[in-house]
C-alpha cells in the first residue's frame, strides 16, 4: 500500500462529487440514523410478522352442496349436481365445473379464472342457482354455496384415558372451549367421538297398562320440550321479556315429562312408558392413541393468522390447565415444528455467512472496512423485513426460501465499494474523498448488477394462477433486500468507511500485509497471464465458452438434471388410509386397521430393542375410514 502513488493535494481541491453519496459522507448522522431506521424498523416487523406454513391463497373456487338423505347416487346426479352443473357452467368467471354425486349428498365444485373476484362469482352462481325450478327437491335440505376458507392444523392433542366416552368426550369438549377462549386461537375442531343422543323406546305394553297411545306420547313430547319467546310486557317501570325455558337437554328431563295426571294427583310420565338413553348416536367409530381409547382436539389456523403464535398460545393452555384424574394429554402432531427447524436453518445460515464473510475480509482488508461490510447483511436483511413486511408478506416456508437465496448474493455490492474505497484511499486520497471516489467509481457496475438480479426475478410477481400465488413471496423478499443493500452499499457504508482511523494493529496487520502481497502475486502472476491468452486467443476462448453453454442446457433437456419444483423430503409422518367398499361391515374395516395397528406396533418394538425409538406413537380413527399416523 505504501508504494501505490499519491495524488497531489490540488486534486483533492477539485474533486467535488456533488449529489447524496457525497451528503451522506459529510452527514454521518443522517447515515446513522437511517441504519437505525433499518435495523429497528426490520427488528420490530421481524418479530410481530404473521408466520404460517404456506402463503394465504386467494379462494379460487365456490362449493355448491345439497344434502339429499336417503338417495342415491344416481337419483343425486339426475335431480342435484347434474341441474347445478347445467345452471352456472356458462357464467363469466368460471373456469372449469366438477360434480360428485354420492349416497344422499351432491357437491359441485366451481373452479374460477386467474384475477377474478370469487365473491362477485359467488352472488351469480346463487342467483343462478335460486332461479332453478323446483330445486331443491323437496326431500332434501337447503342449498349451501360457500367459498371454501384454506384451514392449517398446527397441533393435535390426544386426550387419553381408561374412562368411559362420556368422560373423555367431556374433557375434549372442555379443551375446546378453554382454547377458543384463547385470544390467539379462533379455531378449534374436536373430532373422535360420537354425537349426543337420546334414544326414547316406548314399551307397547305400558302404553296398553295405562291406556295412552304412541301420539299421545310424540304430542306430549313436543308440547313439554320447547324453548320459545312469548314476547315482552311493557310496564312503567320498563319492559319485562317472556320466553318459555323448559327444552329437556338430558335423560333425566326427558324421564319427567307428564304424560297424564289425575284429579287425585297421580301422573304417568314418559319414563314409566319408555326407556330413556342418554348416550350417542349409534355410529361405528373408535379412536385411539398406541391402542387406549382417545378424542383428538386440533389447534387449526386460518389464512392471515399467526402460526407460532397459535401453537406458543396453545402449548401455554396445556401446561397451565390441570387434567381430570386417569386423563392425560399428549401432543399427538406438531406441524409447527418443521417451520420453526425452517426459521432455525435460516438464523444458523445467516450468523454463519456473516461470521465468514467478516473473517475473510479482515484478512484482506482494514479490520474497520470489513465489520462495516459485513454489517451490509443484518443492516439489508433487516430492512428488507420491513419493506416486505409492510408489503403483507408473511414469514412462511417460500419467504424462508427467498431469504435464503438472497443469502449469498446480499453482501456483494457492499464488498465491491469497500474494496474500491481502500483501493482509493491507498491512491492517497482524503478519507471523504476516497469513500466518496469508492462509490462513484463502481456505481453503475454495482447498480447494474443488482437491477439485472431484480429483473431476473421481477416477472414471478406477476405469475398468475396457484403457482404464481405460491411463489410471489419470493420475488418480493428479494426485490426489497437487494433494494435495501444498494441503498446501504451507496448511502450508509461510505459514510462510515469516511470517519475514522484503521483499526488493524500489530499480528493482524502483519498478516492482512502477508495475504494481501500473496493476493497481488496471484493477481500479478496466472490471473495476468490467463487474461493475456485470452486475448490473443479470443475466438477459441468464445468458442470454448459456447460449447460450455451447449453442455450446461443439454443436461436439463436430456433429464440427466431433473427439474422438480418441491423435492421429495422425508416426512415425520407416516399416514395410512383404509377405505372398504360402500356396504362393508364396519368389523371388516376394523380388522384391516387392527393389522396395520399392530404392524406399527411391531415396527415400534423393533427399533426400541435397538436403542432407536423412532415412533411417538399411533394415532387410528376407526370408522367407515381409517386413518393412521406415526
């Protein structure tokens, strides 16, 4: 550095370098408080940013369902999907129709063009749908057009215990209502158990014993179990609401309806003629967690909604609520935990890479120019976060992508104007004048560089459709880093590489001289004599570099480089579903699930004999489907 040459203190007399680089220089404070605008700016959007596994989509589709019991599927065809179909195929907005017709249920599927408005599309299926004849049938129950709502399952809890259903169902019911209540979480699905219940069976000989009959009986039911309003009282003192409150809700009350009195006082009521159970719909279904009776409650999230604040939320209900006696709670899966290995991956990848980027540079540069480079990452990141932020971007598994792809690239404008700044501050040039020349040397370069990068992935914001909506998140997560660390590289970094003396003393300098000789030899010497040849030899090396292209596109067009948009990943489940034929004893259905059962379980015991337990444990809904999952 001490040989390279000065330059005589008229020059630095006339080199002005108007413009805000040069109002940066001489204005440190204002560099410093726009890097603190970033840093706190970026901090505070990091940490309330929603987080969810994937983006929000927008709804692409409206779902038209009839419930029509007791048909069948052709009988649903003829008078529901197929008069459906027929009524919204042509209007604007719709892309594509889909039916299913079942036994005593007809869904239609409307899928919608790319940038239409699905609630626009909405009001014209049900008016296309009301002006139908005669539709719905009148055996069935009323159209539903909905717009279906993407819900995630952050978390299953398995409530387990050798307790009798009532018990459990009742603990899962009160696990619902306690995390509804939760501020956090809007959405809650109890599933596993069987729906309330209760069975009346009237004996046809009481009935003869004290002379009633089965209407009377139905009548007396009726006209004893109502909840209905009688309307409101007016008076002076204010107004006085009549509502009749005697709806039976168990067995008990049921068992006490008056059937008949007397004049002597003595009733009949429904419990002397009947048998009353309070119990379930008899549905075959059985849920269990590793073989012990179960009902699983789901944390679920919907778009727009914080998927580690629901699970911080949920997780915190579970360690502050006290279980019932003999009843446990496990978290049967956790969805969350891959997103936050994701979020994990990406901090460990940023601390490693300004660890190295700031150790390689202080071997080749002043130790104050490299921590002020390196400072290009967190000071770009964190601005990025709140443009994007602000942008509605969430922190999800492709924004995590788009992080780490700006990764490696962030920190390159930074290095460029450093290098160019100690470069001319070696030429002898003032420390205002060498920052200010550092910039402007390499700022269409730099500029250039960064823009074309943009460019390059400026077009995915425009994508349409759902791969389009998928991957929209990344462009902009680049688009305001890079954005970002121009602004940095051109405004902030020059005004602190202006101020201030060399930090590098003593064993460092020493080496920083060793490697910077080594680098200049390296430089001087092959790096030299490559350009040279190259030049003298311009048409080989073009051709060379053609067939290198030709070579590179040949592998992606003869499948030796396959192209696959998400790679196969190993999953932390294992699920497994059964499905019999319609009209399939439910036995056959258990005892297919019961084999699949009891091959985890062997698979369980297998790897806790070597010391790996590998499976948590085993989670079945037995039913007319089955479902397992490790």
């Amino acid at each position: 550095m001490s040989d390279a040459p000065q330059i005589p203190p008229s020059i630095h007399d006339n080199w002005p370098a108007k413009g805000l680089v040069s109002w940066f220089v001489r204005n440190p404070v204002a560099a410093n408080l726009l890097m603190v605008l970033f840093l706190l700016g970026g901090a505070l959007t990091a940490v309330t940013i929603p987080t969810e596994v994937f983006p929000s989509l927008t709804a692409r589709s409206i779902q038209i369902s009839v419930i029509y019991p007791g048909a069948t599927p052709g009988e649903v065809e003829e008078a529901i999907t197929r008069r459906v179909e027929q009524s919204v195929i042509g209007l604007e907005g719709v892309e594509r129709v889909r039916s299913v017709a079942s036994e005593g249920r007809g869904t239609v599927t409307v899928e919608l063009q790319d940038f239409v408005d699905a609630q626009v599309v909405k009001d014209d299926v049900e008016t296309a749908v009301d002006s139908l004849a005669d539709f719905p049938p009148e055996e069935a129950e009323q159209v539903q057009i909905r717009i279906p709502q993407p819900i995630t399952t952050v978390l299953t809890f398995a409530i387990t215990g050798a307790v009798d259903e009532r018990t459990l169902r009742q603990t899962g019911e009160f696990a619902e209502r306690d995390l509804l209540a939760q501020s956090s979480i809007s959405t809650v699905n109890l599933r596993g158990v069987r729906a309330y219940e209760i069975s009346i069976s009237v004996d046809e000989d009481a009935l003869r014993r004290y002379g009633l009959t089965f209407n009377e009986v139905a009548q007396a039911i009726r006209g004893s179990s109502l909840d209905l309003s009688g309307g409101q009282i007016r008076t002076s003192a204010g107004e006085i609401l009549l509502r009749t409150d005697a709806r039976a809700e168990t067995g008990e009350a049921f068992e006490a309806i008056i059937l008949r009195s007397s004049q002597s006082g003595a009733r009949v009521r429904l419990g002397d003629v009947a048998t009353i159970v309070d119990g379930f719909q008899e549905e075959l279904l059985l849920a269990t967690w590793d073989g012990v009776p179960a009902v699983f409650v789901d944390v679920q999230v919907r778009a727009g909604e914080d998927l580690l604040g629901v699970r911080d939320a949920a997780i915190a209900w579970v360690e502050a609520t006290p279980l019932p006696d003999g009843i446990s709670l496990i978290v049967a899966t956790d969805q969350s935990q891959v997103f936050a290995d994701r979020i994990s991956l990406l901090a460990r990848n940023a601390i490693i890479g300004f660890t190295l980027v700031f150790l390689l540079l202080v071997l080749m540069l002043d130790l104050r120019l490299a921590f002020w480079v390196s400072m290009g990452v967190p000071i770009s990141f964190l601005g990025g976060f709140a443009l994007f932020g602000a942008a509605g971007v969430t922190l999800n598994f492709i924004t995590t992508f788009g992080l780490i792809v700006v990764l490696g690239i962030v920190v390159d404008d930074a290095i460029v104007v450093g290098e160019n700044t100690d470069r001319e501050r070696a030429k002898g040039r003032s420390a205002e004048d060498a920052a200010i020349a550092g910039v402007t040397g390499v700022a269409a370069p730099v500029l250039v560089g960064v823009l074309t990068t943009m460019a390059a992935f400026g077009p995915l914001v425009f994508s349409g459709g759902t791969f389009g909506e998928i991957t929209r998140p990344i462009p902009i997560v680049v688009i305001c880093i890079l954005a970002i660390s121009l602004i940095e590289a051109f405004l902030i970094l020059p005004a602190h590489l202006a101020h201030g003396n060399n930090w590098s003393k003593g064993p460092l300098a020493r080496v920083q001289d060793f490697v910077a000789s080594g680098l200049l030899a390296f430089s001087d010497g092959p790096v030299a004599s490559w350009a040279h040849f190259a030049a003298r030899h311009r048409f080989l090396v073009a051709a060379a570099g053609v067939m290198v292209l030709i070579a590179s596109m040949s592998l992606a067009t003869s499948g030796l480089v396959r192209f696959i948009f998400f790679p196969s990943i190993e999953a932390e489940q294992i699920s497994a579903d059964v499905s019999l034929p319609d009209g399939a004893p439910f036995e056959s259905t258990r005892e297919a699930a019961e084999r699949m059962i009891e091959a985890a379980r062997e698979m369980q015991a297998d790897y806790a004999a070597q010391g790996q337990p590998a499976i948590r444990g085993v989670l079945a809904t037995i039913g007319g489907r089955t479902s397992l999952f490790s």
